[in-house]
C-alpha cells in the first residue's frame, strides 16, 4: 500500500514493504502456537489472517462485544483471503506465495484443525481470493496472471475440495477478487490493475459464463462489497481515493448509481453494509481510519457526519466488519507503525455515525493483513 499516484507504482511499494515486515518475521523468535481455550457452544470468532507472517489468529467475541486472543496458527505466506463456510464452522485461506488453498475446520474452543482432502495446490499463478457459495458446496479461486482465471471446487460435506472447472479472464490480473452475489447467481472478478470488473453467471455445478464486456473502474478497484439485497455492489478504488457503486440488474448486468464514484478519503479498501442497507462504512489504509455513509434507495452514497471516522494514531485499517447486532464496526489494520496488525473497535450511533469505543483494540500478532482477511462466524 503507498500514497503514490500510479497502479505500477502502487504494486512496487506494496512488494518493498512485505519486504520489511518479512525481516521482521525472520528475525523473529518464530511462530505463536494455538493458545488454550475451554470450549464454549455458542461462542463467537473473529478470525484474522496475516499476509506475511502466515498466519490466522483467532478472535473470542465477549459479550461486550470486545475481543479475546485465543490462539493464531501458522498456515503459509501470503495470505491474501479468508473464505468462511456459511456454517461458521470451516475456513479456507488463499495463500499465494505457497501457491495453495488450505481448509480449516473451527472447533468451539477457536482452535483450528487441517480438514483432511482440503488443501489444494494451485497450478498457472497465485491464488489471491476465494469465495464459497450460499450453501457452501461450491468454492471459486481467483488466480492471478496474464490471463488470469478462476478455478471451481466442490466442497463435500467433509469440506474436502475437489476441483471441477476453470475459466481464464481476460488482461492483467495480478491480484483479482472476487465476489458471489448475495442471491448466489452471479460472480464478480474485480482486476485491479486493469481497472475493470467482470461479471460471470453461475451454472448448476459452478460452471461460469461471462455475461457480456466488463464495466470500468477506478484506478486500482479491490474488494467489492454488497447491499445484503443484493441490489447494489459497491468497489473501493484504492488509487483513486473513491468508491465505484454500481446497481445490478436482474440479469446481472451493472449500471454506475447517481454521483458515483464517490470520494472516500486515502487508499479505500472493501466495504461492509448494515442488514436494512441503509449504511456503508469502508476502511481508508491511508487516511487512518474508517469512513461511514447513508445509503439512498437508487444505491447513491452521502457521507455520514465527521466521516471518516479516525482509528488510533498509527493505524491503518484494511478490513472492517459490522458485528451481529451491528452495535460495532471492528476494523484491522492493513499497514500500521506497530508492525503487527491491531483490531480497533467503533461504536455504532443511532445516526449510523461512529464513534472510537472504550473497549481496548486488540493484537493479533500477524503482520500485514492486505485483503479481505477477517470473517466473523455466525
């Protein structure tokens, strides 16, 4: 992540700075092992993955809403997504530098444990996000390169994968995300460095079709997030200081909503929505802090008062997630002064506004979380 004003520019300083906090893992005294916990049946997790130090931390959600370490497990480098069963209880993690996708099941203590069939080598680039169907069965891999593409999985009940169709995309997908519509008919594959979303329907057993030429973006468009009601999906451009909306239409199809893009502030990253889609809120890395908006019924975004809202000095926040009874915003850093990545919880206000909450933010201990890396179970 940099403050510099071009894409190519952009990739070069986010290489020289996983450079640096590599060496900071290095010359570490090496990996956390998974701390104890006594189980608890209907506990709650925030799980937190880590680019460069490779690995997952598990978050308990207190009933206060504050959150409790309870272990982090090493799984490899470069972890760029986490992709949680609808169930809460497995996870998959995108690791590009190991050039694999690894499942996990969650246990009710947090802990992780490998789920046997569910590690996959990804051959043709590196795996940068994943996503899972509504009903889990089905889980899709945007891989990068020149073309990129994007690999189908069939999930069984045990959560072992077994790979049953690709599809290249055409340009320069370095780092592609993707999304799945929350109806579940249509895929979204955003390319950053082309600066285009393309749109693919959803066949009976995961077969995609593309569904007519890409739509523009911004400048360095990543993480696409979504009106529950699946009516509007909305792009963070990360270069570009704004944020692409886009209303879709029953055939899948995106129109750019009223006034879009709209300015967000530095360096935006995804995009977490109220259940009513009534409020936005998106991470800015580079303005430190979290950004809130009212949300109109044609998709159109209006800042929220004293938006953005800033995190601790030193921060950088890079994921956000609403918390069930959306009474708290909890946002980790991407890139931060303290080297290793903090969760910072907000308190929602009856306006939708936000405020820094009196409950303390919490290390993980993984170091550089870039993407959408942080889930919250059900």
């Amino acid at each position: 992540m940099t403050t510099c004003t071009t894409p190519e520019k952009a990739f070069a300083q986010r290489t020289r700075n996983t450079a640096v906090a590599l060496a900071t893992v290095l010359l570490s005294a090496g990996w956390m092992a998974p701390a104890a916990a006594a189980p608890v049946d209907d506990a709650q997790f925030l799980l937190v993955g880590g680019t460069v130090s490779g690995d997952v931390t598990v978050l308990r959600v207190e009933p206060s809403g504050g959150l409790t370490k309870v272990g982090q497990t090493p799984v490899g480098l470069g972890i760029l997504s986490l992709a949680l069963a609808p169930d809460g209880h497995a996870v998959y993690v995108s690791q590009a530098a190991e050039q694999q996708v690894t499942g996990y099941r969650i246990d009710n203590a947090g802990a992780l444990r490998p789920i046997p069939g569910a590690e996959v080598e990804i051959d043709g680039g590196a795996p940068v996000t994943s996503t899972l169907s509504a009903d889990g069965t089905l889980l899709f891999v945007a891989v990068g390169g020149v073309p990129g593409h994007i690999r189908t999985y069939a999930v069984d009940p045990t959560g072992a994968l077994t790979h049953t169709a690709s599809i290249s995309v055409p340009g320069f997908s370095a780092i592609p995300m993707i999304r799945i519509d929350p109806d579940g008919r249509f895929l979204r594959f955003v390319s950053p460095f082309d600066s285009l979303v393309s749109s693919f329907a959803i066949g009976l057993n995961g077969e995609l079709t593309s569904i007519g030429a890409p739509v523009s973006g911004g400048m360095l468009p990543v993480n696409p997030g979504y009106t529950p009601d699946g009516r509007f999906v909305y792009v963070s451009n990360e270069m570009g200081g704004n944020i692409s909306g886009y209303a879709i239409g029953t055939d899948g199809h995106l129109t750019p909503t009223p006034g879009s893009p709209y300015a967000s502030g530095l360096m935006p990253h995804g995009a977490e929505v109220t259940a009513d889609g009534k409020r936005v809120y998106v991470p800015v890395v580079a303005g430190g802090g979290v950004a809130g908006y009212s949300n109109a019924a044609d998709g159109a975004l209006t800042p929220l008062a004293g938006s953005p809202y800033p995190a601790p000095s030193g921060s950088g926040p890079g994921t956000v997630v609403l918390s069930d009874d959306e009474r708290h915003v909890y946002a980790a850093d991407v890139l931060t002064t303290g080297v290793t990545t903090r969760v910072h919880t907000f308190d929602v206000q009856p306006d939708g506004t936000l405020t820094r909450s009196a409950l303390p933010s919490v290390d993980t201990g993984t170091i550089l979380g870039d993407g959408p890396i942080m889930v919250l179970t059900p």
